[in-house]
C-alpha cells in the first residue's frame, strides 16, 4: 500500500460522532483502517450473552454501513485480538493503532499487551478516553483511593466537572479515507457470525422495542430530552409509565457517549431543573459502577466486600430458580419483571431492584446466579454495572443496600404500580387458575434472609 494506513480499532464504541480514536486517526492523514473484533475466544474476556449478541449484530450492521457512507470500510474478524492485530499490521503495513479505553481488568492487561508489542514493532499507538465522563485514576479520595460510597462520589465528580467539565462532544467526521487496497484486506461476514437467534427465534420483542446504532442513539436520546425527561424525578419509578431515557444498551455499546448525554442535558438554557439533576444523576451511578470495576477487576465473580465471603448461601433450589427466570413464582411484581426482561432485553430499574432482592433474600440464591441471567438476558449488560448492581441488592457490593432492606414485592406493587397497569400488561393470568401460588412466604423467607445475614 502506498501510504501506511492507521488501524482504528472500534471495541465498546461503535459510533463515529464523539469517538477520541477515530479523530485522532483522521487528524494523522493517512488512510484509516476501521477494525472490530469478536473477542470471544480471547482469555479471560467474558463473551456476550445472548440478547448482547442480538444488539451487537444490529450495532455493527448500523456501523458499518454509517462507515461506508463516508467512504470507508469495516473490517470484521474473530478471534484472538492481540493475533489478529499483528496480523493487520503485517498485511497492511499500519503505521499506527489507536483505540478507546477499556476498564476491565482482562481487557486493560490485554490492551497494555498489545500497546507494547505493536510499539516494539515501531507503530505509533494510543489509547483514549471515550466511555467515561472522567477517568478512574482522576476522582479519588483525599488520601488517593477509589471512592466505596456513591455519594461523595458523585459530589466529588459534580465539583470537578465545575471547574475542569466533561469534553465537548466531537463532531463526526466528513470522511473516512480507506486504504487504496481496501477490498485485499480480508473481513468476515457479519452474517456468518451468527450472533442473531434462528432457532428459535426468541428477539421478536427486541425487535419491536430497539434500534441498534448510532441513529437510534441519538433519537432516543432526543426524544427523551426534547419531553419525555419531564417529570422524571418523580415518574422514573413508575414501571408502566415511560418515563425512564431507555438509553443503557446504547451507551453500553457506546453509540452514544456520556459526554454527549451531559451536554444534551445542560445545552441551550434548558430549564430541566430537578428532572434534569435526577437523570445526571443516574449518569453517575453508571459512572460509580465503572470506577468500582476499575479498582477490583473480579466485580462479576467475588464480592467486594470480603466478610460477605462467610455468608451462608444454601444449596440452590433449582425449580425456584427457574421459576425466577421464567417469571412464574406467584409474586406479581417478580413475575412481572422476570417477563419484561425476556420479552424486550430490559427490565425497569425499580423492578430490576425487586428481582434481584426476592432471589438472593427470599430465595437465598447467590447474587452471581442473577448476575449471570441477566448477563444473558439483558441488551445492556454491561461488565461493570450489571455485577454492580447485583451486588449492591445483595449487600455485597460498594455503597450496598443494608442487609437489613429486603424489598416486599407486594409493598412495592402498591407503591409504584398501585393501579396495576405494569401487572397487567405482563401477567394477563393474574387472578385465573393459570396463575401459580406463591412459591414461598415473604415473610417467613424475609426472616431467615435476617437471620443468615446476621451471621457476617
């Protein structure tokens, strides 16, 4: 090839507005070659799960087609990154590699890896920061260590962003120039990985409620702040009203960044007061999650919290954990919730909350059993929030729920779906012979979750 062309390696950031890595490789001149792997046999990365899967093919879909539109090519392979990366540079002759951060603790040691060895072969490579707000190693306690509460976090956050804000978004590129051989640089076909079901064909629902991609990024995003944001303070715990931005699965495969989430929020004078405060806020518990994976890497599989290593967990009850997942344990708002999710690849946050206390506190089932469905089940599973969250409901995790708040399902039905529109739109059984009884006492179970939390 004529010129050495730069390899923009697309990993948790399938957009091409606001993405440092390809900005950075257009200001270099040279021809761009847009790479995506499937990571799936590396060591130690997690694959995605199957409603991931789903999204990713729609995600790429979409982005390869925006790169084509401004002239460019998406290059697809699967396999081991670091292999297929050196590979490239010895087809192509890249002069440089450039690519977005990563927090995992398998992903940095893979990317420090391969920053090393492509530098040992002369490239030019850089990593950027394009999925946070702010760094990890940037909001740290007085005495330099990570933040444990969430609080003083996101206090600590909102004071930096005063002086020093979040970046302002970057415009997209007018053009991607491919290399003059582009059409030599072997790629796999998107179809053949697979990713979508067939048999069955589950992603009916997925289908109907999502659009993968930057477009459908932004226009979500629009149409949450444009009027949906109103009254989110109060309504976002509704789970029948529409009320929450449904913006997780984008952001968790980047077509859209939190920078331009923020400046969405606080652009044009918009009057979003407390609405707009609240919805920032939840920016940042996403923020929190992603520092806390960054301090302890083994988020998904150990507990923060080391004493909660003695908790008591009994022998799982199988059929009461499949009843969970399936949502057929005579608890409404369970149910309800456990149906949301395998119809749609989401579940309302306050319901995700009921969920996850009625399997690791009435059930008594490891939160990593959750965590793993939901890894499975969820469009937005994400490697730092999705293990996060479940164990801050189990009580185990940073800023926990004290083990003491099992959440009443039938108290949270009253509270936040009192005229039963969320019920019914999920079990249209309710009240028939269909229906099933309870698979266990809430408040008999309530106590023996007390009881064995008291032991650590």
């Amino acid at each position: 090839m004529a010129e050495s062309p730069t390899i923009v390696w697309f990993r948790d950031d399938l957009r091409l507005a606001d993405n440092p890595a390809l900005h950075a490789a257009i200001e270099i001149g040279a021809p761009i070659i847009c790479l995506y792997v499937l990571e799936e046999d590396t060591n130690g990365l997690r694959p995605h799960g199957g409603a991931s899967r789903w999204w990713l093919h729609g995600s790429l879909e979409a982005l390869g087609a925006d790169i084509r539109g401004l002239g460019g090519t998406l290059v697809l392979r699967r396999g081991d990154a670091a292999q297929i990366l050196d590979d490239l540079v010895t087809e192509t002759g890249a002069a440089a590699a450039l690519w977005n951060r990563r927090y995992g603790g398998a992903e940095r040691d893979l990317d420090t890896r391969i920053k090393t060895s492509l530098r040992d072969r002369g490239l030019d490579v850089r990593s950027f920061s394009a999925t946070l707000l702010a760094e990890p190693w940037e909001i740290t306690t007085g005495q330099g260590n990570p933040y444990a509460v969430f609080t003083p976090f996101w206090n600590a956050c909102l004071t930096r962003h005063t002086t020093n804000p979040p970046r302002h978004p970057i415009a997209e590129p007018s053009q991607i120039t491919a290399p003059t051989a582009a059409a030599d640089i072997a790629s796999d076909d998107l179809d053949a990985w697979a990713l979508r079901p067939t048999r069955p064909d589950w992603a009916g629902g997925l289908r109907d409620l999502w659009t993968p991609g930057e477009a459908g990024a932004h226009e979500r995003l629009a149409d949450f702040i444009d009027g949906e944001i109103i009254g989110y303070a109060e309504n976002r715990d509704i789970p029948a009203k529409p009320a929450t931005s449904r913006l997780s699965p984008h952001l968790r495969f980047g077509e859209i960044s939190p920078n331009q989430i923020w400046w969405a929020a606080k652009d044009g004078g918009r009057r979003l007061g407390d609405d707009g405060a609240v919805f920032l806020k939840e920016v940042g518990w996403r923020e929190f999650a992603h520092h806390c994976l960054y301090a302890f890497p083994a988020l998904a599989t150990d507990n923060w919290r080391s004493t909660f290593d003695a908790f008591p967990w009994p022998d799982v009850d199988e059929e009461a954990f499949e009843a969970w997942t399936m949502g057929r344990t005579g608890i409404p708002m369970v149910d309800a919730g456990m149906r949301e999710l395998w119809h749609t690849g989401t579940m309302h946050n306050r319901v995700r909350m009921v969920v996850a206390s009625f399997l690791t506190k009435n059930l008594l089932i490891h939160w990593r059993r959750g965590e793993e469905w939901f890894w499975d089940t969820l469009v937005d599973a994400d490697p730092a929030s999705n293990p996060f969250n479940w164990q801050w409901v189990a009580g185990s995790g940073a800023d926990a729920a004290p083990y003491f708040r099992v959440f009443n399902p039938e108290r949270q039905r009253e509270r936040f779906d009192g005229d039963g529109a969320y019920i019914r739109r999920w079990i249209p059984e309710l009240g028939t012979m269909a229906y099933p009884q309870p698979i266990v006492d809430l408040a008999t179970t309530r106590q023996a979750a007390l009881a064995a939390y008291k032991q650590v």
